[in-house]
C-alpha cells in the first residue's frame, strides 16, 4: 500500500514550488495562517475590518495593494451588532465606497477543531470565501481556551487543514497578556520582537505564517511586521483613526497609515553609540540651537544618568564622524555643535512621532511665527533708523541758528 503523505523532492517542487500569492503585497499570504495580536483600544478590530472591507470591494489595505480579491466572512461571535454597524457604516464612508454585499458577518457559535471543521470547510466552499477573519480567536477554539497547549494546537491544525483545501486566508485576531512592555537590555533598548506579550500558549506565534503586532502610541499606533515564513521581513506602519465629515447618516471614520522611520531598528551594540544616539535626540529636540560640550553632556544625562568620561569622549568622537551634526570652533577655540540641516531635523522629529500633517502644521507655524518676528524686527529697524535721521537733521538746524541764519522748523510728522 502506497504511503499517500510520502512525495519525492523533484515532484514538490514541480507541484509547490510555484511563485507565492499575497493577499496583501509581500506581508500577509494568500492560503496562510495570520495573527494580528494588540494592546486593547490599539485598533486591531478596525484593522481587521479594513482589511475585510478592501479585499471584499477590491482596494488597498494598510497602505498596500490588495493582491486576492472576493468574498470575506468576519466570524464575530460577541460582537455587538450596533456598534458593528456603527464602524462599517463609518469606514465605508471614510474609503468613499459602497458598503459590500460580498463582506459577511457571521454571529454564530464556531469551533475549528475535528468535528466542526468540515463544516466550515464546506461553507468555505460553496461561498468560494478568499478570506476568513476570526475575531476574537480565544472564542473559536475548543473549549475556549488560548493558553493551552493542547487547545491551540488543535485549533490552527484544523484551520491549517482548512487554509490548505481551500486556499482561503485566515486571520486571527488576538489580544495582549499583562506585559507592559518588551523586555529591556541593559542599554534600555528593547531585546525582543515583542511576541511574548501575545496572550495564550507561544504555539500562537509558532504555528502562523506570519504574526502582526498592535501596539498603542502616544500619538499614533503602530502595526509591526514581527514573523513572515515568505515575503519581507520588515515592515510597519504607523496608523490612526480620524472621524471625518459628519452626514446625516452618521460620521465617517478612517485609518491614515504613513511609513515608521526605523531609525534606531538595530539596539547599540557600546554604551558610546547609545550616548551619541541620546546627544542628537537631544539637539533634534532644539534643531536650530549651538551646543557646547559641556551642555550636551549636561542634557543628555538627563537622559541616561550618569556616564562615565570615556563614553562620552567615544560619543562625541562618532558625532564628529556624523554627516548629520557640524562642529565649529567657538570662543577660546572650544568646539561648538549644531545641526547641518534643522529644520530637516525638526520635520523628522515630529514626522517620527507625530506624523507628516502633524510636521508639516507645526512646521508650517513655525515659519509663520518667525516671519511675524522678522517684520517686527525690520519695522523697528526702520523706525530707529527714521529717528536718527531725524536727530541729525534737528542739530543741523540748531547750529544753523546759533549761527545766525534764518530760522528753520521742522515739519510736524
């Protein structure tokens, strides 16, 4: 009898070998098992909506293209169904787009283990459904529980098994434990990609093909890119959700996404590069100021606390190297620092933390500011130099009369 799971190299990769499918271009597979974990109020839900939205009614999605698109089933068993309504409603007028009949929302009561499975396999196919969103992903699996071992394995096998006969992608959408943050080194720099603060057993992360993590921000919130088996190995964006026109049918809602700037992705490897990084945020926080030595040491153990000499010397000696800051000669010939491009450096300062409307408002005032400044400044130049003038014309009439000459007067003003 033949052994139905044994294949040979040549015929795998005559028969899989072909070019990957993306659902959304190179950061989530077409066929796979998706996690999308987060923070509670980080926006996860509305990601997932978004993204059952695009691929229903053909589009982008977090800012990339669409490559499968169909029908979608959004299983969502506690959802209240106003509220529900309330951000379809609201995001398909954000996106300017009809709401899609092809996007179902399923309120039943699923188990993806070996009994319901087939069940939902059948349904899967006869709706021809390209995604399936499982939100969230504790209520669909047996016995309700995400942190056993056992439980969730049985739960993604059987959603593999469906993934796999179907082609259909899944997307799982889970919360964070208590975690506050990921672990830090010993240079306050984070040692992890995150995946510990995923609630349940690590066979969540272990067993998907790729893993997104949400997180909350001061300003903005943050989809991260932390494992993909296929496609890049990087990716994030910072995202936030605006309301938008209010109509008599309720108000819009959308979800801005722009690129994060992975300025500092890789941790410092001495303390001397983690200080340099901490000198020039601080003179990013006061783009347009000269700085002397002693000061930036100053401001940055405001930062990081007391650091020896030596770090310090092998800082300021990669700052010197650093095509982003200039060193000039001051008084006494002490060395002066200051940015090669401030006003670049403060647009990218609040951009990182803010967003590009955000930079380009506060740069926008900024200018304003300092124009209204410069006027004034030009207005009482003029002004001094009107009564100058003045002055001189005065006691050029007043030696003219001790003189004896013809008396003159000045005009009034």
């Amino acid at each position: 009898m033949g052994n139905e799971l044994l294949i040979d190299a040549a015929t795998l990769v005559a028969q899989k070998g072909r070019e990957a499918r993306w659902l959304l271009e190179g950061v989530i597979q077409a066929g796979g098992l998706v996690l999308l974990a987060g923070e509670t109020s980080s926006g996860k839900s509305f990601l997932a909506l978004e993204l059952a939205l695009r691929v229903a009614a053909r589009g982008s999605a977090w800012g990339l293209r669409c490559g499968v698109m169909g029908k979608v089933r959004y299983l969502c068993t506690d959802a209240d169904e106003a509220e529900l309504a309330r951000r379809v409603g609201g995001l398909c007028k954000g996106l300017a787009m009809e709401v899609p009949k092809e996007l179902a929302f399923d309120f039943g009561r699923h188990v993806f283990d070996d009994e319901q499975a087939g069940g939902l396999e059948k349904m899967i196919r006869q709706e021809e459904y390209k995604l399936v969103i499982v939100d969230p992903l504790n209520r669909y699996l047996p016995s309700m529980n995400d942190s056993s071992m056992r439980s969730v394995g049985i739960g993604l096998q059987a959603m593999r098994e469906v993934a796999k006969r179907t082609g259909v992608t899944i997307v799982m959408v889970q919360g964070f434990n208590k975690l506050r943050q990921k672990p830090l080194g010993k240079w306050g720099e984070p040692t992890t990609d995150g995946t510990e603060r995923v609630r349940g057993s690590t066979e969540l992360v272990a067993s998907c093909d790729a893993a997104l993590l949400v997180r909350r921000g001061a300003t903005r919130n943050v989809i991260e890119l932390v494992k993909n088996r296929q496609g890049r190995m990087q990716w994030a964006m910072h995202f936030s959700l605006v309301d938008g026109l209010k109509g008599s049918d309720g108000s819009s809602l959308c979800l801005v996404f722009e690129a994060l700037k992975q300025s500092e992705v890789k941790a410092p490897e001495t303390l001397a590069e983690l200080v340099e990084r901490r000198i020039k945020r601080v003179m990013r926080g006061q783009a347009e100021r000269r700085f002397g030595r002693a000061e930036l040491v100053a401001e940055t153990e405001k930062l990081l606390g007391k650091v020896g000499k030596r770090a310090f010397a092998e800082a300021f000696a990669l700052l010197g190297k650093d095509s982003e800051v200039l060193v000039e000669r001051g008084e006494q010939n002490f060395k002066i620092y200051r940015l090669a491009e401030p006003a670049k450096a403060f647009f990218n300062t609040v951009a990182e933390e803010q967003g590009n409307l955000s930079a380009l408002d506060l740069v926008g005032k900024n200018l304003s500011v300092k124009a209204s400044i410069m006027m004034l400044e030009k207005k009482l130049d003029d002004q001094k130099a009107a009564k100058e003038g003045k002055g001189v014309v005065e006691e050029i009439l007043e030696r003219l009369k001790e003189s004896g000459s013809k008396s003159y007067q000045l005009p009034a003003d």
